[in-house]
C-alpha cells in the first residue's frame, strides 16, 4: 500500500504480514504513537503562514458532528431512527430519518464554532446564513451532503457526509449564495466521513489526503492513513450498470472495455457498486478504480451535485494523484450557477479516468 501505518496496525492486512491469524495478538494501546486529528490539526496550521486558527476551528467542528453522527448510524438499528421521515427533499427524494438528524448536527455545529457564515445543504433549498453573535467575522462557506448513501441507511450498509469549505466572497454579515458560486478549484478544504466497517474522517486542505480513523473507545479520530495516494491505474469499476440502456455510447463501450479479457492490463476489471458515493470512492481510493456516475434517461445532466459531492471528493481524488472529469472536462473547474446543479461524475485513478474520457470523446462526441 502507498501509506504507511501509523496508528496500531489499522489497515494491515494481517494474512500478509502474519501467517497465522492466531498470532495476532492485540497490540497495546501506546498513546505516543496516537495522533489525534485535533493534534494533527494544529501541526498542520504551520502550512498556512498567516493562519489564525479558524480553518482549524471549522475542521474540529466538522469532527465533534461527524462522531455525533457516528453514534446514532451505529445503534440505528436499536434507536427509533431508521426509515423515512415521511417529507420528500428540494431533489424529491424521499428523505430518510438520519438524514434529518445528520443535517441538523451539521447544522448545529457550524452555527455554534463561529468560523462559518453560511451553510448550503443537499437537504435544504436555499442557504442557511449564519447570524450569530460568534459568527460575526467568520470568514468560511460550507457546502454538505450531511448523509451520502440514504438507500444503504436501513440495511446496515455504508454511508458518509461531504463537506467542502470556501472563503467567502461577500464582505460581511451572514454568508450569501454568491459565496457558494465559486468554482471547485476554490476550495480552501474538503472532504468525506465513512461511516463503515469503522468510521473514518479523510480530508485535505489542498497539500495532500490524511485519513483517520475513530477509536470509539477514547472517541477520537486517530491518524492512520498519512498521504494518502491512489494508484494511477485499478481494476475496479463501479457503475449502476441497471440503468446500461440509458448510458451515453462512450461509456457503454468502456465498460465493455473493462470487462473484456486481457492478460496485458489485468482484465477483465471487477465491478464493484455500493451506492453509496463516498464507499464506492473511498474503497476506490485506496484499491484503485474508476467510479462513474453518467447521465440517464431519468438524470439527463447526471444525478450528482456538483457543489457539495462532486466537488469536494474531485479536490480529495486530484490530491491523492487521481482525476475527477465530468467525462470530458475537469469537474474542478466547472462553472457553478445553481446550488444544487447536477454533473456526470468520472472519478478514480488517472489512466482509467483517462481511459474513459478517450472513450466519450470517441464514441460520444
Ligand atoms: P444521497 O444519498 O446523498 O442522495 O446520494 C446518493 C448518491 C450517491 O451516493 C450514490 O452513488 C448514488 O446516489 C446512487 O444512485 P443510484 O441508486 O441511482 O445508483
Ligand atoms: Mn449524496
Ligand atoms: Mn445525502
């Protein structure tokens, strides 16, 4: 693997690196070698030579909501919170309970840091300006999907949130929608919370991909994936091929292409298909792969949001060495008019991004 480990094993495969199983004892636990993402945090302010601490403040924030999330996903099926909420959302999705709570934690927590003027949230139509005594000179937007993946909530399958974070534009006050109208390549930080087999925080601030994982038994994110880069070429390929009818010629022909039989590029390539975006890219990320999300009959310009999906894991996937194309062009540079506007997605590995887009260029025009 490209990163190295750094916090009690997490990440080794042991069947590698240990030939029994039975060998594997558990390690104990040294505190010296932990480094907590608010420790990490604070190192890394240093980058940014005239930083005052309010980026910081803003990621802490999104950590404290993220483990709040956390706990409820992990008992959701003890707790009164699965299934719907019985409303449908700006997007006419049928909203789901967590949703909601996800949501309004995010909400909550950037309303009370004071480092965020505005939020803009797959869950809610318009802004949230942010007016608050603390908030007073906050100088950062947020844009979120507070749970990416809603269909997997109720049958114990992974799920996320996605943030992006951006200076503001207008001067002061409560943040404004010009404030979200900025281009992805804008993005001062971003990144994704997994909520899966352990939950995990990865974020960049434009100078790399750390990972960290939550150790519920001190609740505290923990440094385990440092410099986290994606290979420049995967076998793995991860599309909602129900909807193969509907597909542009260009990537129907890739997927033909990947699936046919050839020693040389080690395929066919595995299909693999979460249906939840930060799972399919997260897994992509670090086994390498293509994920892609096309237009359809039912999302003529995609179904993805730019803002608050696309944008932040293209930030996250170009700085682990990855591409993120709308098919054609680079999803970072994408000019943005609405809040809640659609793209076609092609994220993952370079020469496979690469390969997809030579694909569209030459059979959809
Ligand atoms: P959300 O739950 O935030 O609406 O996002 C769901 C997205 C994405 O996470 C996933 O990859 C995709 O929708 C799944 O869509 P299909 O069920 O159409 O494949
Ligand atoms: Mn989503
Ligand atoms: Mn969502």
């Amino acid at each position: 693997m490209p990163h190295k480990q750094s916090y009690c094993g997490i990440g080794q495969n042991p069947r590698k690196t240990i030939p029994f199983l039975h060998l594997c004892k558990p390690r104990p636990f040294l505190m010296s070698k932990v480094k907590t993402l608010g420790q990490f945090i604070i190192e890394k302010q240093t980058d940014f030579p005239y930083a005052k601490g309010e980026l910081s403040r803003l990621l802490r924030d999104i950590g404290i909501a993220a483990k709040i999330v956390h706990r409820e996903v992990n008992k959701a099926g003890l707790a009164d919170i699965l299934g719907d909420a019985g409303e449908t959302n700006v997007q006419g999705e049928s909203v789901k309970k967590l949703d909601v709570f996800a949501n309004e934690q995010f909400i909550a927590a950037l309303s009370v840091g004071g480092e965020c003027c505005a939020i803009a949230s797959e869950e809610n139509e318009d802004i949230i300006p942010i007016d608050t005594p603390q908030s007073k000179n906050a100088k950062y937007v947020v844009a979120m999907d507070p749970l990416d993946g809603s269909s997997n909530i109720d049958v114990n399958v992974s799920v996320g949130t996605i943030f992006s974070i951006y200076r503001r534009v207008s001067l002061s006050g409560p943040g404004t929608v010009q404030d979200f109208m900025q281009r992805g390549t804008e993005q001062v930080a971003a990144g994704y919370i997994i909520y899966g087999s352990s939950t995990m925080l990865v974020y960049t601030t434009g100078k790399g991909v750390n990972g960290f994982t939550l150790d519920p038994s001190i609740g505290e994110f923990c440094l385990s994936h440092p410099n986290m880069q994606t290979a420049k070429s995967g076998k793995i390929y991860s599309i909602n091929e129900g909807n193969y009818v509907h597909f542009p010629d260009g990537v129907k022909k890739y997927i033909k292409y990947c699936q046919e039989e050839d020693k040389a590029t080690k395929r066919p390539y595995s299909s693999r298909y979460i249906g939840s975006a930060v799972a399919d890219i997260h897994r992509n990320l670090i086994n390498g792969g293509i994920y892609i999300y096309p237009t359809t009959a039912s999302s003529p310009k995609g179904k993805l949001r730019l803002l608050y999906e696309c944008n932040p894991i293209a930030l996250i996937i170009e700085q682990a060495g990855g591409k993120a194309t709308d098919g054609r062009h680079r999803i970072l540079e994408q000019e943005i008019k609405t809040l809640h506007q659609r793209t076609p997605f092609f994220a993952g590995s370079a020469d496979m991004v690469e390969m997809a887009g030579d694909f569209m260029s030459k059979y959809s025009g």
